[in-house]
C-alpha cells in the first residue's frame, strides 16, 4: 500500500527533469498525478505513459503558471479526472545564468513571473478549493540559496523568494493544516543542465569535486523526498527547506 494512495497531486513543470522525476515517485505511492507543462506535450504525455505502464493514474495538461487563467484551468482540469487537489509541487521553472549588466527587464520579468508568480498563483489556487483544509505544498528550491554565486543574481533571487514563500505561506495556511515545505535540490543531470553545455566538463568535474557523495544528483533522487514530505511521515515538519544536495550545503 502506497503512501499517498487516495491522494491527487498536481506537479508543476513535470513534463522533464526534476518535475518527472517527482510525477513518477507520487504516483509510486499511489497518488493520481496531474503533469503540468508549458510548450512541450511529447515529453509530458510519455511521462503520463510511463506511470500508467506501472499501474499509475496520471493525466498531461497545458498551462502557463505566470497565467491566472491557466492556473485556474490547471486545478480544473485535475478536479474534473481526479477530484480536489491534496499535493501542489511547484516546480516549474526557468533559469539563465549571465552577469550583471546582461539582465533586461524582460528576463527579470520571464525569471519572476514563472518562478515566483507561478508559486504564488498556483499556492492560491490550491488553498482556494473548498476542501483545501490539510493537505500539502511543496516548492522546488536550489542549493543556490545556500552561498553567493556570480552571475546567477535573478536565478538565485526568485529561488530565494521561494524559500521566503514555504516559511510564511507555512505559518499563514498552519491553522487550515496545510503544511508547505520546500526542497533545495542539488545540481542534477536533467535536460535543461544538459542543454547549458555542462556535463562532461571540467566545470562539472569541479561541481563534483565538491559534493561529498561524488556525484550530480538524478531527478529519480528528489522524487522520493517530496514523496515522503508529501506523506503523513512527515506530518510534523511544516515551514522547512529540507537540501537534497548529496552532501553539497
């Protein structure tokens, strides 16, 4: 019997990387899973397939974050296949690293509206359900929060505002028995890392040099954990970052 049978997750950018990896563990335990995407329905649909190939439910569905409408047609969407939401993981994200004087206002708004507005919005629209008393969220933060790291100033910013978030949304959704909490996940090998150029390098090797455990994580390594904070196990820890890193913070 899985942990989370009975329950409805929506993940957030699940379609690649870190957010599959999680679609895939809260379905292990039995949760029925919504796989959010933004522009990529291929990838999203064969992680859909590849639950339901293990006896999973899971469902693919199109939706901006940094969109209120999106949002709303998002929980819509999964309400309809599955009923009301119990686990909201905010995962969707993008990043570009550069220094200081390339940040436009464009990238500022492209890096905050889908990193934190996305987090916002869509925290709102879980805990607006009628039956949103208990239940859980879950933040996708970085090791970034954790030390000073040049050119990466609007990255680190908007994960740092996550963290911001977990801890008061925490105190502000405690009496309704929502518990938020974040994880800060280390460097791992996923699409989007892959597409910067960076594994194979000595840039990696460096990376590597300094985790304790020897290796870049795997997105099979942060499913687990929002698994277990999404699960009764967990039913005491609320407002907490909890480092997935192999040893790096």
């Amino acid at each position: 019997m899985g942990k989370l049978n009975g329950k409805v997750a929506v993940v957030t950018g699940a379609g690649k990387g870190i957010g599959a990896g999680i679609a895939a563990a809260l379905a292990a335990e039995g949760a029925a899973v919504t796989v959010n995407y933004a522009h990529d329905a291929a990838t999203a649909d064969t992680v859909v397939e590849t639950i339901r190939k293990n006896a999973g439910r899971a469902i693919a569905v199109k939706a901006d974050v940094s969109r209120p409408d999106d949002v709303a047609a998002l929980f819509a969407l999964t309400r309809e296949a599955f009923g009301p939401v119990d686990i909201l993981v905010n995962n969707a994200g993008v990043f570009r690293f550069g220094p200081l004087e390339s940040i436009t206002v464009a990238e500022f708004h492209r890096h905050f509206d889908t990193n934190v507005l996305g987090t916002l919005l869509a925290s709102q629209e879980f805990a607006n359900q009628r039956e949103a008393d208990g239940g859980n969220i879950i933040n996708i933060t970085s090791v970034g929060v954790s030390f000073a790291q040049p050119n990466a100033s609007l990255y680190t910013s908007t994960k740092t505002a996550q963290v911001g978030l977990t801890r008061t949304l925490s105190v502000e959704l405690a009496p309704r028995g929502i518990r938020v909490n974040a994880i800060a996940a280390g460097l791992a090998d996923t699409e989007g890392v892959r597409a910067t150029g960076l594994i194979g390098t000595d840039a990696e090797r460096a990376l590597v040099a300094q985790i304790p455990l020897g290796r870049i994580g795997v997105p099979e390594d942060i499913g687990p954990v929002a698994a277990f904070l999404a699960s009764d196990d967990a039913r005491w820890i609320t407002g907490d970052t909890l480092f997935a890193t192999g040893g790096q913070y």
